[in-house]
C-alpha cells in the first residue's frame, strides 16, 4: 500500500491521513495529469463562464510579494 501526501486546504497543514486536526478534510495538492484528450475541458470552461470570480487571483498576489519560508530562502542563500 502507498501513501501519497494530503493538504489540508483550511489550515494548509500537510499529513497522510484525510482527517485533519482542525476538523477538515484533507485533498491531494497535485493538479490532474495533463492529456491531450481532456474529458473535462468543457465542464472547465463552463464553470468558468458561470463563475469569473472563482479563476481570478487575489490583488496583489503575485509570488514576489509574499514572504518565502525560511527554508527555500536558506536554500537560495538569501538569509
């Protein structure tokens, strides 16, 4: 049996059962596989039309301006 790892998309805690400590459910981080014969691109594109507002990203959300964890910055030897 394999285990993969689960994030917890309310408290963004990582572990490897679904349950999480904060009562809920834990996912898998990983986006689908791509294929070129996308069955679901269609189902795609329209909750896209019905819902704009849940593909754009917040403001001021670009990667720079979030603090990085301190241990990607010590491996990118920026502290």
């Amino acid at each position: 049996m394999t285990s993969h790892i689960l994030k917890c998309p309310a408290c963004g805690s990582y572990g490897l059962t679904e349950a999480c400590s904060c009562g809920d459910v834990r996912v898998t981080p990983k986006p689908p596989k791509y294929s070129p014969e996308d069955k679901y691109a269609a189902y795609r594109r329209k909750y896209k039309e019905e819902h704009p507002e849940a593909m754009r990203r917040p403001a001021g959300g670009s990667a720079a301006a979030k603090p990085m964890p301190p241990l990607e910055a010590k491996r990118q030897g920026l502290r």
